[in-house]
C-alpha cells in the first residue's frame, strides 16, 4: 500500500483524483489481490461459513468461465509486422545533377579524407528533408563500383557505403532518391597510404573550412547514430568515449585526418562525464570537418537560471601545457641591421630580443597531443551542467531549445534535465507491428563510461513548474557563424531569432516550456510509437527499461565496493543539503543517489502504468465508455502481466556480497525494498545494504561496513526527497537536523 501511494504521487504529476484511484485500485487489486491475480473463486472457497456444509445443492455455485491465458489475451493486441521496403539500388540514385540543380539539403561525406587504395573508404550521405531511404551509387570511370550498403529512413534519411577501392584513380559518389540525383561529389584515390606529418599550430585549435548547414547537420546526425547503433535488446555500455571512438566498424570518421588520432593507445583518449559527452562529440565531428565550434562557461545557477559569460571558439589559441613550444621560434634579428637609437644601446636591443630559455623538458607537441589536451582540459575542465538549463529565450548560451517533431528527436540532440544531468539523444527505433518504438540516448558517467538508455520518465525527468532550475528539455547547439573581417577572425553564435529565421534551420521554439508533465510524456509517446499501440507491449518495454536501470546499477554499486577494498580504512565524505547529489571527489564518483532517485521513479512509473492506459485509453486501441468490461478485463490482464514480467528470472541480477558470495534478487524483489532504496546510496555502506537487504536477514548477515552514525543520521532526513521523489534545488541545505546541529551551525 505504502508504495502504491508513492506511485500515484509521482507518475507524471497525476494529482489527488489520480492519486485517490491509484489508492482505491490498490486495495481492491494490490492489497486483496483476489479480483486481479487468480480466477475469481467459488462459492464454498470464498464464502467461509457461508456455503459450507449443509448448504446442500442449491448452496452450489455455477462454475463460471474460466478465464483465457495471459498470452492467448495478449495475442489479441499483435499486430503482425509488414515487411520492411526493400532498399534502393544504386541505379536509384539517378545521374549526377547539374551545379545549379544539386540539393543544399543532402550531405556526402568521403573518409578518410586522403582515401588510399587497399584502404576501406566510408561514404556517408545524409538529409534531414524526407525521411525516404537514400540511393548511392559509386563509380570509377564511369563504371559501377560494388559496395557494402547500410540504409536508415527517418530522420536523418542516410546511407553508408563501404568499399576498398583496388586501384587508384578518380571516384565519384551520386546520391539520390527514386531515379532522380540529388547531388553528387568526386573524390581521388592515391596509390599509397597518406599519414599528415604537417606541423602542429599552437595559434588555434583548428582552421575553419566549412560552414554548418542542414545537410552538415544530418551527416553529424547520421554519424552519432552509426556511431551507437545496436540490436535494440542489446545493453550497450564503453568504458570510455574513446573505445567507441577507436572502432572503425562504428565510427564512420575513423582516422580521417591520417594522424593516427584514433588508434586505440596511442590516439585521442577521450573520457567525458555526463555534462562533456555533447560538447565532446560536436567538437569531434567539427574538428574532423572543419566547421566552426564553440563554448561557453556559465554559472551552475543557484535559485534561478544558469548564465553564460563569452564565447571561446576553435580559432582561439589552444590552451598549452607548460613545456609545450612553438615548433617554429621567433625569427632572429638580421646579422648587422641598426638599432632603433630610441631604444639605446645594440646591447640593450640583444638583451630585449633574446628569447626566455625553454622549460628542460620542452617539447612541440603533436596535433593529437594538441587535441587530447583540449578535450580534457578547455572543454572538460569549462562545460557543465548548467550548459544545458539556460533559460528559455537566453540567446547567449550554447544550446537553443528545439520544436518537438521527429525533426527534434535526431540524433545528436541533447536533452539537460531540470536537476543536472545531461543526454546526448543516440536514435530512435521505429516501431514494428506490436512493437513499440524506442528512443535511444547516451550519457557519460562520472567515471568516463559511455552507456546508452532508452527514452522512458525515470531517464528523462521533466519540471517545468520551477523556473529557478532553467530551461530543461530537448536542446540543439547554436550554429556558429563566421563573421570575420580582413584579418580579424571572429566566430559568432547565432540567437534564437537568427535561427528562427535561417531556411536551414528554423526549429527553434519555446513549446517545452508550457509541458506539464503528463503532457509531455504523452506527446514523446505520440513521437516515438505513433497511432495505437499495444498496451502489453508498452508495459513490457518500461519492466525492461526498469531492468535496465538496475543492471546499470550492479556496476555503480561495484566500483564503490571496490574503491573502500583499495582504502578500507577511508570513510567518504557525505556532503550536506543538495550537494549530496552534486558535488566532486569520491562521493560524486561511488554514490547513487541521483540514480536511486531516478530507479525509484521508474518503480513508479511501473507501477503507475495502469494510469496512463485509463488516461488514454484510445492511444492502446480500448474503448472504456462504449466496451467498459472488456477495458476492465484488459486492465486485470495488465496487472497479471505486470507481475510475471517482474518475476521473470531473465530480469534478475546478482551482486556480490562483503564475503565474496554471489546474492540473486528478483527484479520483484528489488521492486518491493523500495521505500529501503531511499537510503540505499551511501558508499560507505555494505554492498547488501547498498541493495536494502532486510534488517535480520540472511542476506544482510555478511555485512562488514556501515556508514558512519552521523552520516546515517543525515540520511534518515534527507529521506524526504526521495520519499517524495523530489530532487532539491541548488541551495536546498535541506531540513534542519538537531543530532547534528553543531556540526549544520559550521557550514
């Protein structure tokens, strides 16, 4: 009972009427379980007393229907899957259109970009007008070239091509759609392999040669899918950005520069938490293409929106380690040249224009060193989450909130969460047959891993009725434009009125920001798995994504484990008031509680699901006022699913206790110790406790390490957050605690 409460007062805002039928529907089908869980009984069974013996053959009651199995109900709702169309061939793509004809909406990418022969070469073409499949075709000489071919529709529409050319020569790529070309590029393929010995430039990042448009934008779109793709039953997870980065069967740009800046040790290592992932990826893409890139600082905003300060761009200066030096020194004075007399003696001019002596370790770095160092440092050591909650309408940040379409969903679109966490959106699944479609993002963890999630509430939190916590929602970055004169470069963010008016663009929009909760889940509902849909298939993707989450969790729960293992004597320092979900060092990297607080919200949302089924019953195909036993009969069906997909063993997980031994628990079960998960997040407790092993139990009996009596303490009041699902604000100190009142006096 006591958690069926705490389901309706969370799931998506529902309020008291909800929050009354959740209550009611949970005495009659959660807390008797009689109506919902087994056939209804006889009359003898479910009489006590009455109908016992005496009652003679009129006392008996008719055997009623015997009620149909689960599946063969379920089976009701499936929808059989039509064939997928078949793929364009390369004689689709038409001929290679005239400069004048060619379509500014369609992007073609040849990588490497020195091509070799005996060298795979990656052709991508890409467009965010109509969501089609691409035809492509390549050639040599006029002559068919056989390819390997991968094609996407939505949006972006891409193709990726794969060959490794036998010969050298020039090459050309015609993309189109239906017979018609669309556009077209030529390449050359040289005989040898091409490695970039240029020297390294310490007096910017890197050189604009390109300007973002539609079409870049669709081909850094298709990049980060191709870039995360997988069976969507498949847990993806990379122990860091650059393993994914490393793997030329998934990044289409793998050494595309010949600087060996993707090899697996000796390349790029790139390791971004959460708030660096985006900002690593569009820096990545636009490094490799040339195109301008830029961020911001900004404030992580306390009781109101975070603010940026200027802009800093890849034509800046890098930032230097400091025994780097300039590969080239500064030119000498000629033998015998005069002295300015105003500057005096020729002493004093060779004095002045000798150069300081380099550090004993100078070195001229390579263009990766250059790179690594800017990721790690300019970028991962300046971007936040604040980044991602500026406010609706502030124009001086580095994001800009976009309509919500499907245009809205591409991949590379970021989504910043009202209370700090940031996602980089990775695809999204078209639903097929019974099959709901699915929303795919990653997100970096504070310990550089890369995981990829799908799109659910207790992944993507939403609040929009506190403006102080900024702008969240779905965010794409401001194009930035070259507004450079004579030898002034200069790069500028457009504003939202910019973009509002840019043909190739124009997606800005403030909509989000009038979203209730329940409205926005519905409209991502209607997005991602359009018309009616199967509610047992609805429900088993969120039971699946509850699983996700808490095999995610066996890894956050393991690394602490194996933190206090390296140092059994150290005790974690707990933070005080919000700061416990937001804070640096040890904690931030070993503690759950941001992850508890979504893993309860996705209990929940489990367990609130029926809600939204009675909220919109015509989006799962049911009619409640012209058929109501049927939705009621549907409803008891859900509520049986429910329970067998939660006691399903392939949802299980096992983690390991203080000695050693494996311990299984049921995703029933981890669904059950919810009210104990709400102080389950402290590393310095045992791995049982961390998984809320009972009091008195077996399981908890192998636990060697408690937290602290002070750190328990706090969290015995910090309990109502969780209780109410309910992240604090920044300067939240949170509620006054008298057993440790000296210590809160100090802060």
């Amino acid at each position: 009972m006591h958690l069926g409460v705490r389901s309706a007062a969370f799931s998506g805002g529902l309020g008291l009427l909800a929050l009354l039928a959740l209550l009611i529907s949970s005495v009659g089908c959660r807390g008797e379980r009689g109506s919902t869980d087994e056939p209804p009984a006889r009359g003898g069974e479910a009489g006590g007393e009455a109908g016992g013996e005496g009652g003679g053959e009129d006392a008996e009651a008719e055997p009623g229907p015997q009620r149909e199995p689960l599946d063969q109900f379920m089976a009701r709702f499936e929808r059989e899957a039509p064939p997928p169309p078949p793929a364009p061939g390369p004689e689709l793509a038409g001929d290679c259109p005239k400069q004048s004809a060619r379509d500014r909406d369609v992007g073609i990418v040849v990588s490497p970009r020195v091509p070799a022969k005996g060298e795979e070469v990656r052709v991508i073409a890409a467009s965010l007008d109509g969501e089609d499949a691409l035809a492509l075709r390549v050639e040599l000489d006029g002559e068919l070239v056989e390819t390997t071919q991968v094609h996407r529709v939505g949006v972006p529409a891409s193709t990726v091509a794969r060959f490794t050319p036998r010969e050298g020569g020039r090459f050309q790529v015609i993309v189109g759609r239906e017979g018609t070309g669309l556009r077209c590029s030529r390449f050359t393929v040289r005989q040898y392999h091409y490695s970039d010995d240029s020297e390294v430039d310490l007096s910017r990042v890197w050189d604009n040669e390109r300007a973002w448009t539609a079409a870049e934008e669709a081909l850094f779109s298709a990049w980060i899918r191709e870039l995360f793709s997988g069976p969507a039953d498949q847990d993806l997870a990379w122990k860091a950005l650059s393993e994914v980065t490393s793997d030329p069967a998934r990044n289409l740009l793998h050494d595309h520069l010949g600087r060996g800046e993707d090899h697996p040790s000796q390349g790029l290592e790139l390791v971004p938490d959460c708030a660096d992932a985006p900002y690593f990826l569009r820096a990545y893409w636009a490094y490799k293409r040339g195109l301008p890139f830029g961020f911001r600082k900004c404030s992580r905003g306390k009781k109101r929106p975070p603010n940026c300060f200027d802009l800093r761009t890849n034509l800046d200066p890098p930032d230097r380690r400091p025994h780097w030096i300039d590969p080239e020194p500064e030119p000498e004075p000629e033998p015998g040249s005069e002295p300015d007399p105003e500057l005096g003696s020729a002493a004093a001019v060779a004095s002045a224009a000798e150069p300081e002596p380099p550090p004993p370790n100078a070195e001229v770095p390579s263009h990766n060193d250059k790179m690594e160092y800017f990721f790690q440092r300019s970028i991962g050591w300046s971007v936040h989450t604040g980044n991602g909650r500026c406010a609706f309408g502030d124009s001086k940040s580095d994001l800009y909130p976009v309509e919500l379409d499907r245009r809205g969903l591409r991949p590379g679109i970021v989504y910043a969460d009202p209370y700090g966490h940031i996602l980089v959106l990775a695809e999204l699944v078209a639903p097929r047959g019974s099959s709901p479609g699915i929303l795919f993002a990653i997100d970096g963890q504070p310990d550089g891993s890369i995981t990829r999630k799908r799109f659910w509430e207790g992944n993507f939190l939403w609040n929009q009725t506190q403006p102080e916590l900024g702008g969240s929602g779905f965010k794409a970055f401001r194009p930035i434009m070259n507004a450079s004169e004579a030898d002034n470069p200069m790069f500028l963010q457009m504003d939202d009125a910019t973009i509002a008016a840019l043909r190739d663009y124009g997606d800005v929009s403030s909509m989000q920001q009038e979203l209730s909760a329940i409205e926005f889940y519905d409209l991502m509902e209607r997005l991602i798995t359009p018309g009616q849909r199967s509610p047992f298939a609805a429900q088993a993707e969120l039971v699946a994504a509850l699983a996700e989450a808490v095999r995610v969790r066996v890894t956050s729960v393991r690394n602490g484990v194996e933190y206090h293992a390296k140092r059994p004597d150290e005790i974690v320092e707990m933070p005080w008031g919000y700061s416990v979900f937001e804070t640096s060092g040890a904690w931030e990297n070993y503690s759950t509680p941001a992850r508890d607080l979504r893993l309860l919200i996705a209990m929940d949302v489990v367990l609130g699901f029926a809600d939204k089924v009675r909220r919109n019953p015509a989006s799962f195909g049911l009619d409640p006022e012209g058929a109501p036993e049927q939705f009621e009969l549907t409803m008891s069906y859900l509520d049986e699913q429910r329970a067998q997909l939660l006691a399903d063993p392939a949802h299980a997980i096992t983690y390991q206790r203080s000695d050693g031994s494996d311990w299984e628990l049921g995703l029933d079960e981890v669904v059950a110790r919810a009210e104990a998960f709400e102080t389950s997040y402290n590393p310095n407790d045992c791995p049982e406790l961390r998984w809320a092993a009972p009091e008195g139990s077996d399981e908890l009996a192998t636990c060697t390490r408690r937290a602290p009596e002070d750190q328990q303490i706090k969290m015995r009041y910090y309990r109502v957050w969780f209780a109410e699902r309910r992240r604090p604000a920044r300067g939240d100190d949170g509620p006054e605690i008298p057993e440790l009142a000296e210590q809160q006096a100090a802060l």
